[in-house]
C-alpha cells in the first residue's frame, strides 16, 4: 500500500510538472506563430527601431515603448535594489525582534497589495508631488513617477528573497568572520552577504520580471505617451502598457502588431534572466 501511494504521488508530480512546461510551450507557440509573421510583414527594422506608432497610418514602430521600458525598470532597479537588500540585511542581522514582529508582516502585505492600489497611490500621492516639486513636460506622470512606484512594488520580492537566502548561510560562516577579529558588521557583509549572493541575484531577476511586467499601476502614472521620452519627467508608455491601452479595439494588423510586442517583450524578458544565469555561473567559478 505504502508503495502504491509513493508511485500516485510520482504521477502526480509528473503530470504537475508536465503540465507547467505544457503551458510554458502553448503560450510560446501563440506568441511566436502570431507575432512574428507581423514582425516580417511590417519589417523588422521598422518595427524594432522605428520611432512612430500610429496604427490608423499602418506605422508600427515600437522602439518608444522600449525605451520606455528599460527606463522605468532601470529608475526602479536604482531606487529598489539597494533598499530591498539593506532591509533584508537589517531583518536577518539586525533587527530586534519586537520590531521583527512588525517590520515582516508589512513586507508580506506590501507583497499583498492590488497593482490598481500602488498605481491609485501613485496617482493621488507621487503624481502631484512630482509635478509640484519637480515639474517637467509629464506633469508629474513620467518615467521618475513609474520608476519610484515600480521601485516600491518590487521591494516586497527581493526583501523576501534576499532575506531567506542571508538567513540560509551557515552560522560558522559568521562565526569564523568574528574569529578573525571582525566586526559584527564587517562580518555580516563581507562574510554572509558574499555568501548569500546566488540567492541575492535571484530576487533582483525576480524584481526585474516584476517591474517589466507590471501594467496597471504604470498604465495610472507613466503619461501614456508613445514617444521617446526626453527627460526623467517626461511621459512615457511602455511596452505593456502598450498592450492593454490598444488591444480592446485593435484588429487586423493592429491586433497582429501588438501580439508582435508581446514577442518583443517575452524575448527581452528571456535575454535578461539569460544573462543574469551567465553571470551567476560565473561568479559562482
């Protein structure tokens, strides 16, 4: 009996598991047999780095949005990194535990919160602060408004993961730093936190996917503009963005173009956790 339950559970993690690769390939299989017949048609040059998007003029051209893209992941990266990993630095080594048993359970509810809440939050909070105290073209929504927003959705994830992985390092390792004649904090960064980096790089990646991805909340803040942006305030659409203003309506090329940028940011998505992978690899040599 014992060995009929363990060889049912072996089946049903094989069909779990073949089930999630399943959905990974049909996804990619409409991704790819849907866009890039687009992308040949409308050109691949003119569709990667061509500056208009205007479909009523059969103009596709994406490369504003991905711009736009990689400044507001970039803003949020510079904003939320250092922040998430010095949080969850201070929560595994430092933080007392009466302040732990109130700083954790925010964390997990920041985690929590509706993406329509952060964008609403920005929208009453960060947008008004910007346009007053910064001004610019925006308005106050722009890329500096949707990388501080992004840079405070995505700090949930990497202070979870950064948090997990400093507290999975063994304790000798600390230890030996204080054998050593090092400080308490001398230890903890460079002893633990070296140690704890594989880890470390994974929350960043999974930051990024989130920031890259994130729609709602930037659709509220970013200005919505399919242009290139010419400063830190100025308006700004991203490529989800892009997406979900235009596909309610769109038709015909217009539909098929903007599967195409749906490609184009699977694809960008790919090469990112790619080259995060090599230069764990190589760290790790």
């Amino acid at each position: 009996m014992k060995n009929l339950k363990e060889i049912i559970m072996k089946f049903v993690f094989l069909l779990t598991a073949c089930v999630s690769i399943a959905a990974v390939v049909l996804i990619c299989l409409f991704l790819f047999t849907s866009g890039i017949p687009a992308i040949a048609e409308i050109g691949p040059l003119k569709f990667l780095f061509g500056t208009t998007w205007k479909p009523a003029n059969n103009l596709y051209g994406i490369f504003p949005m991905i711009v736009g893209s990689i400044y507001v992941t970039a803003g949020a990266l510079i904003l939320g990194v250092p922040i998430g990993i010095l949080c969850a630095v201070f929560m595994a080594k430092f933080c007392p535990k009466p302040l732990y048993a109130v700083i954790k359970p925010a964390v997990n509810l920041m985690a929590g919160i509706p993406s329509v809440v952060y964008g609403f939050f920005g929208l009453v909070v960060l947008v008004p602060f910007v346009r007053e105290n910064i001004g610019g073209s925006g308005r106050g929504m722009g890329v500096l408004t949707a990388s501080v927003l992004l840079g405070l959705m995505i700090l949930p994830t990497i202070i979870s993961v950064s948090e997990a992985s400093i507290r999975a390092v063994p304790q000798s390792y600390y230890e030996g730093g204080l054998a050593l004649g090092a400080s308490h904090e001398r230890s903890v960064f460079f002893t633990v936190l070296p140690a704890a980096k594989s880890g470390i790089f994974a929350g960043v990646v999974l930051g990024i996917g989130r920031a890259i991805g994130e729609t709602m909340a930037v659709l509220m803040v970013a200005g919505n503009q399919p242009m290139l942006p010419e400063s830190i305030t100025s308006g700004v659409r991203t490529l989800t963005t892009n997406i979900v203003l235009e596909m309610g309506y769109a038709t015909d090329m217009h539909r098929e173009a903007l599967i195409a940028t749906a490609v184009v940011l699977f694809v960008f998505i790919l090469i990112i956790n790619l080259s995060f992978s090599m230069m764990k690899r190589r760290s790790s040599k």
